[in-house]
C-alpha cells in the first residue's frame, strides 16, 4: 500500500499541496485507508465516518477556504465539540450527544482549510494516565501494542505516532499532552493557561485544562499552535494576548539560552530515561545552552495539590451530568432520585466515580478549608517558585515521565501508582506555564523517552526555539513503529 503522503509531516504536506504535487483527495483516500487497516488493531479511533469527511474535503475544494491548512486532516479529542458529530468524552454517559455548535479551536482549524476528524480515543473524561479508562476500550501504542500509549490524550498520540493522522489536538491537566507524546515518540505542547480558547471543551478541571498540538515534528506544533492561539471573547479564561508566527521564530541555534535544572527527586526515575535525559542535556550544551542550577520550590507538593484542586473541579463539571438534558438515561425507577442514581452508575466508569467521590469530599462543609483552600494556597506557592526560577533562566528542562510506556493492565489495579506516572508534568499545569515534550531517544527495550522543556507564560516562541533546536540537532523523530498492515 502506498502510504507515503500520511507518512510526510503538514509543513510539507502544505508545501506539496501549494505546489499542485499532492492531491488533498488523494491524501484523504491514503490516510482513510490506512485508517481501515489499522484502526482495528490500535483503537486510536471510537470511529471514522469516511463519507462525511469526503463530503467535507469537496466543500473546501470548490469553496475553500484554502489557508494554511487547506486540505490537511486534523484529529481531534473526543471532548472537543465539533457541529452535529458524536462527542461523548469516551463515556457512556454522554452517549449519543451531538454538540449544535463547535469548540473555538475547531472553528480556528476550519477557517484555515482543515479537514475535522473527530473522535480520537481518551481517558474517560480526560481521568486517566494511560487511555485505559475509556468506555470503548483502550488504545494501544503503536511502538509496542502490548504497552499504553499514556493518556489521557492516548487516542490523539498513538494516532499521529501510527501515521493515522498528520497532526491531532488533544487537552492536558495534569500532562495529558506531554505524557503520551513521550509514550509513543511524538511532540507534545501544552500551552500557557489561557493562550488556548477553552470553549466547546468539554472540562474535566476548569483551571487546569488546556487544547495543545500533537505533531510528528516541532514545526507541525508551532504551525498548529500559530492556527489555534489567540483571544476569544466566548472564554472568560483567554487571555488578551496576541498570538505570534511560532513557525518563523523556530532557529537551530541555543546561543545564550540559559537552561535551568531544577535538581527534582529521582525517585522513581528509570535509569533508561535518566540516561537519555542527560544525552539530551549534552546536545544543548553543545548546541550553546548554558545551565543553570534552578530551584523550584514546594513543587514536591504537586501530586497532592494537583489530585485535590482536580477532582474538586471535576466533581463540580460532572454534576450536570443526570440523564435528564442529554446522553445517556437509565431506564426510569421508582422515583427521580432513583433514575439520577442509576444513570450516574451505570453512566460513568470507575475512575470517574473515584474523583466524584475525591473531590466531593474535599469540597465538603468540614473539609473545603484543610483540603481545597489549602491545596489553593500550596498552588499559589508552586507558581512563585516558577517565577523565581525564570528570572535566572529562559527555560527548564526534566523529563517527561519517570518511566517509558508501561504495559497495558500493569497499574489499572493501583491508582496512586498510575497518578505517579505524572510526577514531572503536573507542576505546569498548577502554575499555568507552557509546557512542551520532545522525543530524546530510546530505552533497551525500544520504548521512547521524552525530554520535557517548559517557559515562562506566554514564552511559546522560546520555548519551541530551544525545542526546535533539539530535534533538528537529533534523528528521534524520523523514527516511526513499523506496524503490520
């Protein structure tokens, strides 16, 4: 089967296609059919509704808009809001849900001549590590099928990673961007809070959640971000801030980066990612970066702040959730309180019933101020501490996750072993700074590592410098899975 064209990052794509040497029905036919062969196989997709996607690829070749992205097929989360397309956050509870209108950044891709599509597999709700939680099943990582591809963004990551889609968006809270870009070797950005509009998303945790780009390569993240950033008056968290041509700032160079190492515990660090975490660290100082020793103070606290801010929020966004309004409805009981309760059971899954109960608890008369409010304060502290480490360096480097991808049922049975596997990507999401991850090399048995780099708010442009300058310096990403047909 001929391939080639799914396998080729967008910049190129764009290229090709301006050019008139890619045809955007021919590179549509190619990437729906791989998606057939495949898709079975991974479960990076709930599902794929290839005539409506052709249907769509025609309006925009007989009326455009032919922008940036004319042509190219964008993968989505399924708790992004896409017009009249099934979104149901990979839950039973929103079965059957057909948003009337889309998610911000989906009107963005639109605009620019995307093809939407929609439905990439999750975490339910966005609660998981590992996209083992969803009500369709899990999606498995291209490199290894018998490991998770992380989550909660799994669908999105092993998608783009398995060439079953040129680019994707996914949503990250505690890492859910980052963390399974790293699984499956792939580029993952979380942008800074607010840079990103948040309407038509879904929310798991309101002051937390942020849409980023998945991408083969760093210049398909920053095209990606240059579509999607921006202020929008639908969101009363987007910030007024204008966004930049990420694209045109990326340079190879790393004179006078100041890089900062945070010193963080390495406790439960694998070696096969500390190694390739310090190779890493060696081809920036080669590349000119300078380190500096940096100190990010109270953000060993992070895991206990992050899982008592999160699910408080989360148990507040799911009360709306009832069977009455829309997606799923158990069959009527004895009473209203009886339906509400046997369609919450049998609607949401376990991992969502545990940050119900979780955050409810914190949220509760008696324990809102020695949980919520303090966790509150502990995320206040974490932020300075990021603010004192940038006035001494442009960007800090650790890793992604302490290990490479796991194997699948390995921690569903110990939920603190799995909020672990978040250990380093939290603290981002708690000061609201922009966050990126790039592939860094390999362990033994083959699995990717990635290298996190993070910025002060609203340093997306430095921060895929120094990240750009990386990977051009390194043959990671242009190491794909070799999957059977």
């Amino acid at each position: 089967m001929n391939d080639s064209w799914c396998q080729a990052p967008i910049h190129q794509l764009r290229q090709a296609i301006e050019r008139g040497t890619c045809d955007p029905r021919e590179l549509l036919r190619q990437l729906l059919d791989r998606i057939t062969r495949l898709n079975s196989s991974l479960s990076a997709y709930m599902a794929v509704e290839p005539e409506r996607l052709t249907r769509q690829l025609e309006e925009r070749v007989r009326n455009g808009p032919r922008g940036r992205l004319f042509g190219i097929p964008i993968t989505v989360k399924d708790n992004l809001c896409v017009t009249d397309e099934e979104t149901t956050c990979a839950s039973r509870i929103l079965a059957g849900f057909r948003p009337p209108y889309s998610a911000t950044v989906i009107e963005r891709l639109l605009a620019e001549g995307a093809i939407i599509i929609p439905r990439a597999n999750m975490d339910e709700f966005a609660f998981g590590s590992s996209t083992e939680t969803s009500h369709f099943g899990p999606t498995k990582n291209p490199r290894d099928p018998e490991r998770v591809p992380g989550g909660s963004s799994g669908g999105s990551a092993a998608a783009v990673a398995s060439d079953l889609a040129l680019g994707a968006l996914g949503t990250d809270t505690g890492g859910s961007i980052r963390q399974p870009a790293s699984f499956c070797g792939v580029v993952g950005l979380k942008p800074t809070y607010g840079r990103v509009s948040r309407y038509g998303l879904i929310a798991f945790a309101s002051s937390l959640d942020q849409i980023g780009p998945i991408t083969k390569d760093v210049t398909d993240c920053a095209l990606l971000l240059s579509v999607i950033a921006g202020h929008d008056p639908k969101d009363s968290t987007s910030a007024p801030v204008k966004a930049d041509d990420y694209v045109g700032g990326l340079s190879p160079s790393l004179k006078g980066i100041r890089v900062g190492l945070p010193g963080l515990s390495d406790q439960g660090l694998d070696e096969g990612v500390r190694q390739r975490i310090d190779e890493a660290l060696k081809t920036l100082w080669r590349l000119g970066a300078q380190p500096i020793d940096v100190e990010l103070r109270h953000i060993d606290r992070s895991i206990a702040t992050y899982y008592i801010i999160a699910t408080a929020e989360a148990s507040s966004n799911l009360a709306r959730y009832d069977g009455i309004q829309y997606g799923y409805r158990a069959q009527a009981g004895a009473s209203l309180l009886d339906m509400y309760q046997r369609t919450r059971g049998e609607g949401f899954g376990a991992e969502a019933k545990r940050r119900i109960i979780l955050g409810t608890y914190v949220l509760s008369r008696g324990y809102y101020d020695a949980y919520y409010l303090k966790g509150l304060k502990v995320r206040t502290l974490i932020k300075q501490g990021f603010d004192e480490a940038f006035t001494r360096c442009d960007v800090i480097a650790m890793p992604t996750s302490p290990t490479a991808a796991f194997r699948l049922g390995e921690k569903m049975d110990n939920p603190l072993q799995m909020y672990l596997s978040d250990i380093y990507t939290i603290s981002a999401n708690l000061a609201g700074v922009p966050a990126v991850s790039v592939p860094c090399g390999f362990t033994s048995s083959d699995q990717p590592v990635g290298l996190q780099l993070l910025a002060n708010t609203f340093e997306e442009a430095k921060l895929l410098q120094v990240a750009y300058a990386y990977e051009q310096s390194t043959e990671w990403h242009h190491r794909t899975p070799a999957l059977s047909t």
